[in-house]
C-alpha cells in the first residue's frame, strides 16, 4: 500500500507534465497558423497593443486610436510578445500576450488576455480585455496566462479563475474594463443603505 500512493503520484504528475506540454505547444494556438508571415504578425500585434498599451503622453480615452499615434504603438512591438492566438469558428479572436507592465522594480512584465472580432474591412471591433496576470516572473506568466487563455477559448470566459489572485489581478472588485472606452475602470464605491 506504501509503495501505491507514491506510483499513483509520480504517475499523475507525468500525465499532468504531458497534458500540460501538450496544451502550451498546441498549434491550433500559435499566431503562426492564422498570420503566417513577420509582418502580418507585427500588424497585428501593434494593433493589439494600441488597444492594451499605454498611450502617448498627453493623449487619453479613444484619442489614442488616431492614425497620427500609429508610430508610438508601432514602437513597442519589440517589448510584447503574442504568445497564444486563435479564431473559434463564430469567428471570434482571443489572444494572450506578455506585456510591460509599470513598476518601480524596474522591467517586469504581466500577461493580458482578450478577444475581438474584425468588420468586414478586417479592423478590430467589439474589442475586450478579459484579464491580467500579475506581475510575475517570465515563466510563471506563460503557465497561469495559458490557462487563463484555454479556458477563455473554451468557455467564452475566467469564470473558473475568476476569484484566484495568483492567477488574475483584474478583474476583481474595484477593477472592470470598460468596453465603451476599452479601459480598465475603477467602479465608484456604492454607500450601503441604512
């Protein structure tokens, strides 16, 4: 019986390993597979990061979708990286991507997830961010940022994560992105009536 718990252990471990190996180099979510060129790639990606980026200095809300700002987003292609990408058949996109994220510790980074459609023109619509990893070290956001991005694609949401902080720091309570200015938004504190 001593002998069992720790075969049924190192086997379970194995398979999750697998399963896990499996699941973090599945093609049908590489960027590869829908924009097979380093151009189309980086289209795509300043296009994701004028959505999920931080603006120009002095520039706020929708401004920051004018042409005239393109060079800006264009320029932080190099510190993003599109890690997962994929197309359901209701031809929604969902994307995962490792970003810069502001600290005082100096270079860190976080995961942000989302999905959006295209219009017939092929321009992003219905943009929305689905969540945000914390601050964590490179690996760790690839592992939690691809779960949280498998169960997006396959639920349509983080519920399951949803109240998990070493997984998600927005949303949460005080945090929701706004789709009408695609922002995230502190949600005004409500007075509990008498």
């Amino acid at each position: 019986m001593k002998l069992v718990a720790p075969t049924l252990t190192a086997a379970l471990l194995i398979f999750i390993t697998i399963l896990f190996t499996n699941c973090s180099t599945d093609p049908k979510y590489q960027v590869t597979n829908y924009y097979p060129t380093q151009q189309q790639q980086d289209t795509l990606k300043a296009n994701l990061i004028t959505y999920v980026g931080v603006p120009p200095k002095n520039v706020s809300g929708l401004n920051r979708f004018k042409p005239i700002y393109r060079k800006h987003y264009i320029s932080f292609l190099p510190k993003y990286e599109l890690d997962r990408y994929y197309i359901a058949d209701d031809s929604t996109h969902y994307f995962f991507m490792v970003r810069p994220a502001r600290s005082a510790k100096g270079p860190v980074q976080r995961g942000v997830g989302g999905r959006f459609r295209k219009n017939s023109r092929g321009r992003i619509i219905d943009f929305e961010e689905l969540y945000n990893t914390p601050i964590l070290e490179a690996e760790e956001i690839r592992e939690k940022g691809r779960a949280l991005f498998s169960e997006m694609v396959k639920t349509g949401s983080i519920e399951s994560y949803a109240d998990n902080r070493a997984f998600v720091e927005w949303p949460d309570d005080r945090l929701k992105y706004s789709k009408a200015t695609y922002e995230w938004r502190y949600v005004p504190y409500q007075q509990i009536p008498n």
